[in-house]
C-alpha cells in the first residue's frame, strides 16, 4: 500500500504517512521542477533520502507532466522527449520503478467543486459538467478548481487556439510518437510507464480526451506493446462513466504475468448523480457506485502485485488542507482496501 505525498511542502509530514499500518511506499515527485526541465539525478536523490529517513520506500513518481508541445506535435517535441527519457534514466538509476503520467491537453483533472457537501457533514470534490460549461476563461485558469499550473489568460488563449488543429486522432498520433521514444528508454531503466485515465472521461472546453475507456485504454497498450507501457488503473476516473465495467476492464488489462498491464493501482469512490455529473465519496462501496470488492477481486485474480494507493478522502473531522488530500480519510481509505484485499486473499472467494 502506498501514499501520495506533496513532499516538503505538504501539511501532512512523512512521519504521519508512516502511522498508518500497512503503508510502505510514498507516490511523489519534484513538484517545483518547470515542466519541460529535465529531472536531475541529484534531486530525486534528495527526495528519495527524505522518504528513505522515515522507513518508507519512494514507489511511484506521479507524475513528470508531459509538455504541451509534445502533445501538439509541435517540432520542439523531439528535444522535450529526450529531456523525459532523461528524467525517466534518473529513477532508474535510484530504483523507482513506476512513472503514472497523463496526456491530458492543457487542463489536468478537474472538478468544479472541491467542498460539496455530503450528507454526514464531510465535503468532497465534485464535478458538473453543466458547471464546468458555465466557467469564464477570459481571465485565465487561476480560479479553476483542481488545476494545478495556472495560465494566464493570452497563455491559455494561445493553447487552445493551437489545439484546434489537434482532434482525437491526431493527438492519439502524438501520443505514439511519445511512447515510441518514451518506452524503449523506460524499458532499458526498468521503470513501468503507468498512464493515467483522463479525469473527467469525457471533452472538456473542446479538447480532446482520448483515455476515457477500457477500448481507450487497450489501444493505448497495443500502440507500443511491450510489458513497459501500462497503465494506472483508477476507479475513480473511469467509474465517472457509468458504462465503464471496471472488474471486466481489470481482466481485460490485467491478463498477464504479474497483472498484465496494469502497473499502478488508484481507488477510490465516485457517485454519478446525472449526466456527467459525479461527486467523490468515502472509500467503501456502499458509500458510491463504484463496487471496490469487486474491483480488487479481479486485481487478485489476476495476480497484480504493483502498487495501491486511495486516491481522493473526504475532508472529514475537523481537518483543512489539500482538497482531496488530507491526512484522515485517506488513511481510512488505505485500512479499507487493506482489509478487502487481505479477506480476498486468504479466503480464495
């Protein structure tokens, strides 16, 4: 089981992670590095140490944000991909042995809410599509909730002007151009290559999203199909489409030696409320549409042994911090999952 952590900057400190039983590895990364800018060996040694300190091991890097112009197509992709494959060289070097990533263009995941209010008193993240449609740009992203790097408002005018030229089937291209110079480095490294659903999986402000479903991700594997290029399985992000079988997705992805595809595991639980509409909820199945029983019994069935962690808490019992990222709930989530996958495991049902 593994934990998210912001690094220095982070309210909650590694010592705290370290509580919490069953917790072995921390999900990072360098995240004051512009994108774009190689990750030095020296830096991730740095991180690694702090993590090392309190008897925990770095697991996962999440993420080393792939740039815009890579996704574009754009001629200074070539150099910005031998920049990643350097930043790629430098985990190997240190023994951290999965990248989860995304090619989401321009916005991350998004919410348009981050404080909904849910029946027991706790908020969550929330998302409405209506929303979201709702939201003025012309200033920039700086008041977008859940976006992480804000641009300004020439900046963002720029990108999404540029992306007219860019539909789903050109940015698929783009993404294997990437994961044909990307995998082969990360395969010599011994680092699996994790990427991630979109988040919300579906268009928004007119992009292409082009990872929303299990053939999304199928394609995904098959454009450079090697044991490397993988994917990280979230329940969150693909149980925001109602049609997404995420136990039949886990077998599909996960046939294989060791868990197939599926290099990184994230759960946590997701409400669709209407169409395009979700909110996130606590961590146990009854509590969101997201059957997680079911979702870790197909992981063990197929035999995964990559890292877990609980994605998105609640803001429950007083705690103020990162939405999404507080220290309590999360920790309720990972004693959950613990509890499902030590019951399916030694049961055999």
């Amino acid at each position: 089981m593994t934990f998210r952590w912001f690094g220095p900057a982070d309210p909650i400190p590694l010592a705290h992670i370290r509580h919490i039983p069953g917790v072995s590895g921390v999900v990072s990364a360098l995240y004051d590095v512009p994108v774009g800018a190689v990750w030095s060996r020296e830096r991730l040694e740095r991180l690694k140490a702090e993590i090392d300190a309190v008897g925990l091991t770095f697991a996962v890097v999440e993420s080393i944000p792939v740039h815009e112009d890579i996704k574009l197509g754009r001629p200074s992709r070539d150099r910005l991909i031998a920049t990643y494959c350097e930043s790629v060289r430098a985990m190997g070097a240190l023994r951290i042995p999965v990248l989860c990533y995304n090619f989401m263009p321009v916005f991350d995941w998004v919410r348009t809410n981050l404080a909904h209010l849910l029946a027991d008193g706790s908020t969550a993240l929330a998302y409405d599509h209506g929303s979201l449609a709702a939201l003025d740009l012309s200033g920039g992203t700086g008041n977008l909730p859940g976006w992480a790097t804000a641009y300004g408002p020439d900046e963002l005018r720029a990108l999404l002007a540029a992306y007219r030229d860019v539909d789903a089937e050109r940015l698929w291209d783009h993404l294997a151009y990437f994961l044909e110079r990307v995998v082969p480095a990360a395969e010599d490294a011994g680092v699996r290559m994790a990427i991630h659903p979109d988040d919300p999986p579906w268009s928004i402000f007119g992009l292409p999203r082009i990872v929303c479903t299990g053939a999304d991700l199928e394609r995904l594997v098959a454009l450079v199909d090697r044991p490397t290029n993988g994917v990280t399985f979230c329940t969150g992000s693909l149980g925001a489409d109602p049609d997404n079988d995420l136990p039949a997705l886990v077998r599909r992805l996960g046939a294989g030696r060791g868990g197939g595809r599926i290099h990184f595991a994230h759960c946590r639980n997701v409400r669709v409320t209407g169409e395009r509409r979700f909110h996130e909820t606590a961590h146990p199945s009854a509590c969101g549409g997201v059957d997680l029983r079911e979702v870790l019994r197909a992981l063990r069935d197929v035999g995964f042994t990559g890292p877990m962690r609980p994605d998105h808490g609640r803001m429950i019992w007083g705690e103020r911090g990162r939405p999404g990222y507080g220290l309590y709930d999360r920790a309720l989530g990972a004693m959950y999952l613990q509890g499902l996958w030590e019951g399916l495991t030694r049961s055999g049902g």
